[in-house]
C-alpha cells in the first residue's frame, strides 16, 4: 500500500497532478484509512499507463476513453484512437512546417530588404493579407 507522496514518487510525477487526474476521473479516489488514502499496484500501473500515453502525445481525454475500453475486445476502438491522434499530429505538423515557410520568408526579405521600414512589421500590419 502507497501513500500519495510514494505513488507520486515512483511515477514520476507530483501529488498535484495525481489529484488533478483523480478529479477529471482518470484515477480512482481510494478510501481514506486513519488519516491517510493508500494506494494499491494498480493504481501505480494505472498512473504509469497515463503518464506513457501522454508521452506518446495523447490527450487527457483520449488516454480515458483508453483506460474504458477492454484491449481485447475493443482492438479496433483502440486503433481508432491512435489513428486519430496520429492525424491531428501531422495535421499539426502540416500547420508548424506553414509557418517555418512564412517567418523563414520573412526574415529573408528583412535582410535583403532596402527599404527603410521593417518589411515583418510592415507584414503584420498590413490588414489585407492573408492571416492563413
């Protein structure tokens, strides 16, 4: 049996964020015994589970409807999700390389430039461009 602090220590995180996760429902709130809750395995592998997830780049919300469903029987759900995920992230990707484009462009044409005004600035202001 763990305490929070114990838990919090050998997932790797803080006892705030194990609270934050019991009050969204991701980890179950355990009975409190004298003054303290303990927490049982299960909890901790629970907590290593969401902590991989998210360092998979899932979202809270994903990494519960996760936990929800039975690996052995939702094995298309679960692909489902990870599929999901995997195209907001290149969709994310697509938006970030746009941007490299645009600044890249833009610090090009501010070094080359031989007017006296800034050609960024002059790019932010212009209220007829395009805010892509």
């Amino acid at each position: 049996m763990l305490t929070i602090g114990k838990l919090a220590k050998q997932a790797g995180v803080s006892n705030e964020t194990i609270r934050y996760y019991q009050r969204i429902g991701l980890l179950r709130i355990p009975e409190s015994t004298q003054a303290y809750r303990y927490y049982q395995e299960n909890d901790l592998e629970r907590l290593l589970f969401i902590k991989r997830a998210k360092q998979a780049g899932l979202q809270l919300n994903e990494i519960a409807e996760l936990l929800a469903l039975d690996g052995m029987q939702d094995k298309q759900r679960v692909r489902e999700v990870i599929k999901n995920r995997l195209h907001e992230i290149q969709h994310r990707i697509d938006e970030l390389q746009h941007l490299q484009h645009r600044l890249s462009t833009w610090i090009d044409e501010c070094e080359h430039s031989t007017n006296a005004n800034c050609p960024i600035l002059q790019a932010l202001n212009d209220v007829t461009s395009k805010s892509d």
